[in-house]
C-alpha cells in the first residue's frame, strides 16, 4: 500500500487545524492535495490547491472522492456526525485511508467525553470506522491534546501577551502532553508515509510532557518580565463553562477543551506519555523543548504590529 497513498483530499480545510494541514503538504510534491468545501462556502484556502465544490449529497461526494486515496477530515463540530455520509462514500469510491476529525482531547476517554459531550459523535465515527473495515476502508485517529505554540499565540490557553497574566488551574503543577503545529503535520505526512503500520489504529502524539507552571516559568524568562497569577480551579471553570453553555455562551467549550489538559479529573488520560502508547517513535517524531517553543512563540509576538 505504500506506493498508492498519494491523491489527499482535505475535508475542513479553512480552520486553524486544516491549515496546519495543508502546510504540511505544500513542499512535498510527492503527495497530490486537493480541497473539498460546500458549494456555498467563500472560505478562503492557500494557493497551490485543487479545490473541489459539492452540495455533499452522496453521490456528488462518491464522484470527487474517485481517484482519491485519503480523505482527511478535519471538519468542525457541526459536521462530526457527517462524517458517516464521507465514509459511506469512501467505501463506494474505493479510497484507502480516512483519516476522521479528532486531531484534539481524547475521544476515548469516558472523563473527555462527559466534560465535552459534543465529542460523542466523534466517538460514533470512530466505531462507524471499525465497521467498514471488512470494506477494504482503513482509518486512522490521530489525537495531538492541545497544540501548544498555537494556543499560545492565540490566547486560547490562558496566558494574556497583552496583559502578562497566566490562568493557572489548581496548584498548576498537573503533568500533561502537548503538541506543537508543525508537529501535528509532521504526524499527518509520517502516517501517509507508513501506511501498513498506522492501518486501523488510534495513534497518540506529543512535542512536550509539561504543566501549566513550568509553561508559564518559560514564559516569565523568555519575556523578562514577571506574569501575574490568577488562580481558578478545575470545579470552578467546567462549572462555569457548562453555565454559559446552557445560556447559549459557546464560549464554555473552548473553556471545557481547555480542562482536557488542564482539568484535574480522573480518567482523562491527558498524559500520553504515561497514559496511552505513544506513538511518536512509530512516526519518527522527536520530543520538542517547552522553552524553545516558547521562546519562539513570544519571539513572533513581538514582532507582530
């Protein structure tokens, strides 16, 4: 199977993920990558792309997935469930590889799912995957937890540039895994590559084991300067965050992705070093350095106008 994942088409591609994505591709022109996107969709994508329209009826997707050998799907959370109708294409068109839309927490585990109930279908896809092997369809998940230099940049984490304040959760000294971009496509280029070993599996990846406290220690160097703390705790953000959510604030959600890593909850298995099979020597992917990647990370800031 080696030789013949070659023609990858990207489903989602204009979030922050299908970028990252299509980054990794865009200097390797041993992979053939095209886009598929809702004929109503004015997202714009890199140039350099085939991209294809469809109304994503069934047969109009078996018609672009033809020739295709993967399907990455990197959709966002009101096309989870949707991800049925691509792989039920798939199987009719003849593609190799789908590769669904996880690429965050751990799907697997009871606590991530209870804490972000909208994962629930992410989960039924993947069971939905496990049933079409006996197709010829092979799968694989690829699960990164938060992605650090990104979450940094873009304030999501809880570490304020602007104001120099860190969210700290708890004592700030739980152990958890995170990835950076460029690993993540890394990730997705080395699977393509190793076909035969990434058949059918739930791969788990990792540029750091770190905390919140050692990030916010390299941080305080790499600025310079001393951050303020404002302590929270776990009960108090997920309790939160399910409140906005009931009012319709669906703010909460990135606050609950947040608690995937951050939280202190058993059975969230937020360590990949300790609590799942790694699988970055299966990759050949190497551990990365909390103070390179943020120094880098606030280097970039500081030039940003």
């Amino acid at each position: 199977m080696a030789s013949h994942l070659k023609n990858i088409l990207v489903i989602g591609a204009s979030g922050s993920v299908g970028r990252i994505i299509l980054d990794a591709f865009i200097k390797l022109p041993r992979f053939n990558v095209s886009i598929l996107s809702r004929s109503s969709s004015n997202a714009t994508v890199p140039a350099g792309f085939t991209v294809y329209k469809s109304d994503y009826s069934e047969a109009d997707l078996v018609t672009v997935f033809k020739d295709q050998d993967v399907i990455i799907s990197v959709v966002g959370i009101g096309g989870f469930s949707e991800q049925k109708k691509f792989i039920d294409a798939a199987v009719s068109a003849g593609v190799k590889r789908f590769i669904p839309s996880e690429f965050s927490g751990n799907t697997l585990s009871p606590t991530v799912l209870q804490l972000l109930p909208v994962f629930v279908p992410k989960k039924e896809v993947l069971d939905y995957l496990k049933e079409k092997e006996a197709s010829g369809l092979t799968w694989t998940a690829i699960w990164p937890a938060l992605l650090l230099d990104w979450g940094l940049a873009s304030g999501l984490s809880g570490y304020d540039f602007a104001t120099r304040t860190a969210t700290i959760w708890d004592d700030g000294n739980t152990v958890f895994t995170l990835t950076n971009s460029g690993q993540l496509g890394r990730a997705v280029v080395a699977v393509l590559e190793r076909p035969d070993q990434t058949a059918n599996k739930n791969l788990y990846i990792a540029s750091v084991e770190t905390s919140q406290n050692e990030i916010l220690a390299a941080l305080e160097e790499a600025t310079g300067t001393k951050w303020t703390v404002r302590n929270t705790t776990t009960d108090k953000e997920v309790s939160e965050s399910f409140k906005k959510l009931e009012k319709g604030d669906y703010s909460g959600l990135y606050t609950l992705g947040l608690a995937t890593s951050f939280g202190k909850m058993p059975g969230l298995r937020a360590n990949y070093v300790r609590d799942e099979d790694l699988a970055n020597e299966l990759l050949g992917l190497k551990m990365e350095s909390v103070k390179e990647t943020v120094a880098r990370v606030v280097s970039k800031s500081s030039k940003s106008p």
